[in-house]
C-alpha cells in the first residue's frame, strides 16, 4: 500500500512581514501554497496512493479565507473522483477552525478526533487525533488506540517531540515511546525541517513544509542581520561629537561619510553588476550558439526560441500522456494475460463444477467458493470425527487394560472356589453368594427343627421333615382330619358307654357291667392318647414344612407374590415353589387350595407372568441401578378391573426408572389416562392401529 504524508501547508499563510510591505507580493505567496496543494494532489492521483494524510496545521489560522477553502475542496474532489480517501488531523494553528462551517468540504475527507480516533483503508488501519486548543502541553499518545492487530497500523500526530529550535513545545512526546507504542509508521507534523527516524522496525517521518517558506524565514533573519551590521557601524564612524563641536556638524560629517561609503558601495555592486551582466551575455551567446548549432538541420531551426520553448512545454505533456497510454496498454496487456490464464484454469474449474464453457465468471466463482466452504467443513467434520475416534479407542484401550486387571483380581478372589469352567464372574460370584446363603439359612432351620422337635420322636420329625412330597403333605392333612373326625366318634361313642354304665348299675349283672366299663374307658384313653400324638405329630411336621418354604422363599418371589396379589384384586394373596422331585414347580394359592400355573385361566396366567417381570425388575434396579420396562400388548387378555391395577403398579414402577407399555387396544389406553401418576413418574399412553 502507498500514503502520502503531507504537513503544515499553512493554506492563507502570507508570510506577514513581506506582506506588510507588498501586498501584492503577500497574495502571490497565498496562491503559492494552493498551487503546493494542487501539485500534492497531481502526485497522489499520478503515483495511485491509497490515502492522503495531512498531519496538522493545513491552514495557517481558525478563520479559512473562502478562496483557500474552495482551493481544498476543489482538489478533495479530484481525489474523490480517482478513488482516494484523505485523512487530516488538525494542529495547533488550525486547532479551533471549523471546516464544516459552510458545509462538508468533501466526502473524500475524514477528520480524526479523540472520539473517532481511527479510519480503516484496505489493510491499513490509520489513528490519529488532532489539537483542540491552540496549545496543548501535554502528550497526546496515552490517548491514542492500540494497534488493530494482523493489519498495518499508521499513527497520525502534530508533535515536536523532544523540543526542535524555533518551536514552542507542542504536544510534546518522546520518539522513544512513539516506537514503544507499537506502530508500523508514525506520520507527523508541525516542525517545518524534514526528519526521519527508523528504530525496532517502527518508521518516525517528519515531512517538513512542503513550500519555500523555511528559505523565506533564512532570507529574512539575514537580511536583519545585515541591518543591524550596518547600524552598528554607523554607530562607530559617528562616536561621540569631539568638544567644541556641536551635534549637528557632527551630523553633517556623518552624513557626509555614509554618503562617501554609500558612492564607494554603489560604484562596487554596479561594476559587480556589469561584470555579472558580461557573464550572462557571454553565457546567453554561448547558450545561443550551442542551440543554433544543435537545432542546425533540423525542422525546427527556422523556429524562434519562445515557440520551441512553448513547443516544449507541448512535448513534454505529449510525452506524460504517451507514457500513461503505454502504461495503459501494459496494464491492459497484463488483464487479458491475466484472463487467458483464467480461462485457462476455470475450464478445468467449470469441468468439475458442471458448468457449460460459456458460465459466467461470478458464477464459477461463486460455485467454487460454496464448493471450497463445503470441502473445508467436510475437512473440519473428519478431523473433528479422527479426534474422536482416537478418544474413543484410546478409552477402549484404557477400559480393555482396566477388565484385564479385574480379570486378574477376580481370578485371584475366585482361587479355589467351587466355579464352572468359562462361569461368568458376576454370575458365579452370585451363585457363591447364594450358595453360602443358603448353607447359613441350612444350618438355621435344623437350629429351627431342632428346637421345633424337642419333646417328640426326633427319628420321626426326621422323617416327616424329609418327606416334602405335597401329595403327602395333603395326606398328612387328610390323616389329621380323618384323627380328629375319630376323636369326635370316640367321644360320643364314650358318651353313649358312660349312659349305658349309669343304666346298667342301676341293674343286676353290675360287677360284670363296672369290668365292661373299665375295659372300654381303657381302650378309649388308648385311642385318644394315639390320636393326641397322630395330631401333634403332623402339626409339628406341618410347621416344619411351612417354616422350610418361608425360609426358602426369597425377595423375588415375594415381591411377584405382593404384584400377583395386587394385579388379581387379592384372589391370589400367595405363591410358593413346591418341590417335584428333581426341581420345583410354581403354585398360586386361591381360597387355601395350591393351583398350579398350567391349571390357571389364560388371563390369570399373563398376570402371574407379568407379576414375575415386574419382581424381577425390581430385583435388577435395586442391585444395579435404574431400567426402562418396557412391555408390548400385554393386558389383551386382562378383564378392566385387573388390566387398571396393572397400569397402577407400572406407573408406580415410574419412581425409580421408565415403565413404557405398548398397546393398539383403545379401551386400555383410557384406563392408563384414568390411572393417576405418582409424582416424579413417567410413562406413555398412545394408541397404535394394528396393522
């Protein structure tokens, strides 16, 4: 990128001393400061700057004489029209002035302020602000932004730094922490001598007055110097008047001195003069002779010197637009050699993209763009899904290490227990669990049937312990029954003797009678004491039973129980695993009589199924934490009372995890909307129409 950094033009400045005394010659050094301008302006446009930066004291004071006002708009507007933004600053003598006070100068133009201290341009960002008063002491740097990082960063300042000779301290600031502050470029203003520091990769430019003003101001201090040479001299020739003498011959001398010198000086600078005018006519002859003797021959040499001069002038704007138009015809060259190679590589572009040969470019361009955003998101969406595979098999490693050792561990805790080969570990851990469970509840029930069988035949309790069979079960029942229906007859059989004693005492044949009722009263104690032991004897090998089964019952099948009993409306309060010769099948229990499943109705048999999924669900979220229980149709064959306590108990099984029952039976989806839901429990009704 290309700036131009301008400073301190001093638009209106008349260099008020030679104005005093010429006023003509005050307005020619006006228009010269606007033709500095235009001449600026001409360089910007012809060298393609991106900006102009005007880095203070633009004009000479706060009130813009109309004619430099319209001068500065006038070429603001050229580099409008070229493309070119200005940026200004103002400085100490333009501190207070109004630009806008007629309305905007120019569009082109952006004033920086400490509220808008900043301007972007391609890739430069430009900071800058300028003085509001005519003299600021302090620095302004504090003030001004950071740099925008990633772009080119230019600082905008009126400053005489550390202090220059002949300047007042203006916004001093110490070239050291210019550098410091971070900047590529410092362009500034306000001291008319031009300087350039270079530190840390950091330029520091002081342009200097782009006009003669600095040789003016030399011209000037030399020439008051001269002037106070010469009064001092006078001083000298006149002294003091010598006694006698009065001041005004003294006077009179003096004059006639400085009149002498004055003739010895002139008579000096006029043969100075002729012997400069000899050289000039010799210079001007010998220049005369040089051209004749070079235009000699040629079309020109009838021609007078003026006109080939203005001819000249001709030329030399002839050979400027000659060299802008090979400028134009290079740069022309370069944009069809640009575009042949563009279309040489946008068919291999179109090809891919589907394009016919005749696309338009933005569209081949706006295809290849969509087509380059959508690759570079494919790219990132693999590179996002490599991590993660690599996080994954990395955790996997770290889990197979992690189940290598526990293998290892579980090996060791599982030497010399009782395991089947290949036995899952968490499957034989709970069958060695169960299995010394079981040996604690043994030992147990034999305390239990010891302490059950104290007073009575141990070898018979044994015996009656051992024989689980229920069908002996219901005989004992049977036998008990058929002992206490006897006792009834033996009573009343012993009732009927007892009458037919008192009848026969009252008789002869009394000694015979009072044998016969001894003997009868004998074998009825007999039969009693018998039925007494029969009848204790299966109470106690029926207590036995019913104490085994309780203590073989576990939490599952109690659980199932307390679910079949719910689910039934309490028609089914129990159920127990009898045994049946090598294993053991499941009864329910209905008005005390056992039912086995296969004898039950259709309806009952899927609630004691459900009853047991539902006991096992609880079994497995207590053990290993929450589940979803999800079943499918399975109240079809439910009447509405049992299928409502159904969908009760699952919305109650929502409290410790998700109970999800399927079903394309409109009527149960009803009753599940009826069920209130238990707080915190989830479930989902919704009807499917059978296929």
């Amino acid at each position: 990128m290309k700036f131009l950094h301008v400073a301190d033009l001093h638009l209106d400045s008349p260099l008020r001393t030679q104005a005093a005394r010429d006023s003509a010659m005050g307005e020619s050094l006006r228009a010269a400061s606007r033709r500095v301008l235009a001449r600026l302006v001409d360089a910007a446009v012809s060298e393609g700057v991106d900006a102009v930066l005007f880095a203070g004291d633009t004009f000479d004071n706060d009130v813009a004489d109309v004619a430099s006002r319209a001068a500065l708009a006038t070429e603001l507007s050229r580099l409008a029209r070229a493309g070119i933004p200005a940026v200004l600053i103002q400085g100490n003598h333009d501190a207070l002035l109004d630009l806008d006070r007629y309305g905007p100068v120019s569009d082109a133009l952006t004033v920086l302020t400490p509220d808008a201290p900043t301007f972007r341009v391609g890739e430069a960002s430009v900071h800058g602000m300028g003085f509001t008063a005519t003299h600021m002491a302090e620095s302004l740097l504090p003030r001004y932004p950071r740099p925008d990082p990633g772009r080119w960063n230019i600082g905008l300042m009126h400053t005489s730094l550390d202090g220059a000779p002949g300047h007042d301290p203006y916004a001093p600031c110490a070239l050291a922490d210019l550098v410091g502050h971070g900047f590529d470029y410092w362009a500034l203003g306000h001291i008319h001598k031009r300087a350039v520091h270079e530190a840390e990769g950091t330029l520091v430019v002081m342009p200097g007055i782009p006009q003669a003003m600095v040789h003016l101001h030399e011209a000037q201090k030399a020439r008051s110097e001269v002037e106070q040479t010469v009064l001092r001299a006078a001083e000298g020739i006149a002294g003091d008047p010598p006694a006698g003498q009065d001041a005004v011959a003294a006077a009179r001398r003096l004059h006639r001195a400085l009149e002498e010198r004055r003739i010895r000086i002139s008579e000096k600078m006029v043969r100075g003069l002729e012997a400069q005018k000899k050289t000039k006519e010799k210079a001007h002859a010998d220049a005369v002779a040089a051209y004749e003797a070079r235009v000699s021959g040629l079309w020109c040499a009838d021609l007078g010197v003026e006109r080939i001069l203005r001819i000249g002038d001709d030329l030399a704007e002839l050979a400027e637009l000659h060299g802008k138009a090979r400028d134009l015809d290079r740069r022309v060259g370069l944009l069809e050699a640009a575009r042949a190679a563009f279309d040489g590589r946008a068919g291999a572009l179109r090809d891919k993209l589907g394009l016919r040969e005749d696309s338009p470019v933005d569209e081949t361009l706006r295809l290849a763009r969509e087509r380059t955003k959508s690759a570079a998101e494919t790219a990132r969406r693999i590179e996002e899904t490599r991590r993660t595979r690599e996080k994954v098999e990395a955790e996997r490693e770290r889990q197979a290490r992690s189940v290598e050792r526990a293998a290892k561990e579980i090996a060791t805790v599982f030497q010399g227990q009782e395991i089947a080969p290949g036995d899952a570990p968490l499957r034989a851990l709970r069958r060695l669990l169960d299995r010394d469970g079981l040996r604690t509840e043994i030992a147990e029930l034999n305390a239990e049937r010891a302490r059950a069988a104290e007073g009575f035949d141990a070898d018979a309790l044994s015996a009656e312990e051992a024989e689980t069979d229920p069908v002996r079960t219901d005989t004992l029942r049977e036998a008990v029954e058929d002992a206490e229906t006897d006792r009834e007859e033996a009573i009343g059989r012993r009732g009927e003797a007892r009458q037919a004693l008192n009848g026969a005492l009252g008789t002869v044949g009394g000694v015979d009678q009072g044998q016969a009722r001894a003997a009868l009263l004998e074998e009825l104690r007999e039969a009693a004491r018998r039925a007494a032991e029969t009848r204790i004897g299966l109470m106690a090998a029926s207590g036995a039973l019913r104490r085994l089964r309780e203590d073989r019952r576990g939490p599952m099948l109690a659980s199932a129980e307390r679910a079949f009993a719910r689910m039934t409306g309490g028609e089914w309060p129990r159920l127990e695993a009898q045994p049946t010769g090598a294993g053991e099948r499941l009864v329910g229990i209905r008005d005390g009589q056992p039912v086995a499943a296969d004898a039950m109705s259709t309806g009952t048999r899927g609630q004691l199924y459900l009853a047991l999924r539902v006991a096992g669900h609880a079994d497995f979220t207590a053990r290993f934490g929450a589940l979803p229980f999800l079943t499918d149709d399975i109240l079809e064959t439910f009447d509405d009372t049992r299928a409502a306590a159904a969908l009760s108990l699952t919305a109650e099984m929502g409290r410790t995890g998700q109970a999800i029952m399927f079903t394309h039976h409109r009527h149960l989806v009803h009753l599940g909307r009826d069920v209130r839901r238990p707080p915190k429990a989830r479930e989902a009704a919704r009807w499917c129409p059978p296929a």
